[in-house]
C-alpha cells in the first residue's frame, strides 16, 4: 500500500502544485504559451481524474481489497466534483485563456 502511495503521491501533488501557482499568479502566462492550451487543459484534467482502476487489485494483494475498493467509489465519485468545477474554472473562470 506505501508503495502506491509513495508512486501516486509525488506525481499528483506536482500536478496540483502547478496548477495553484497559475492560478495564484506565481507562473505568468508567458512561459505557459509555448506548452499549448490542449497539453494544459489536459494536464488539469488528469490531476482531477480518480485513481487508477487497478488500485483494488494492489490491495488485494496485501489483503486490503475491500478497504481499496471503498477507496476507489469515493474517488471516482469525488472526481465528479473536480473535474465539473476545473471545467466550470476553465470556461468561466478564464483559465489558461491565451491571447
């Protein structure tokens, strides 16, 4: 289980790190141009996206099925939450808008 987490962790929180810098104004719109607008929009929503779905079958192996299980209906039912509101941010919130 601290294997997957010790994987998991550090990708999503750099994810997320750089989308609070944008969206605080730590990082300009400047070096953000050269990436692209769908690279970014896409990036944004796979850090909203829930767990992978093998995540259970990782616990099962160590005994904690059922506890990955319940796991992963909450993420994927938080997701619904997220990524509406990364698209309702995206759209009306102005985000990544270029020039």
């Amino acid at each position: 289980m601290l294997d997957i987490l010790a994987i998991t962790i550090p990708t999503f929180s750099i994810i997320g790190l750089g989308c609070l810098a944008r969206i605080s104004g730590l990082i300009g719109r400047e070096p953000l141009l050269g990436i692209g607008t769908f690279v970014l929009y896409f990036a944004l929503l796979f850090a909203c996206a829930p767990m992978i779905s093998v995540y259970p079958l990782f616990g099962q192996r160590f005994g904690l099925g059922d506890i990955t299980a319940a796991t992963l209906i909450v993420s994927t039912l938080a997701s619904f939450v997220t990524i509406s509101l990364v698209l309702w941010l995206i759209r009306h919130g102005g985000l990544f808008v270029t020039p």
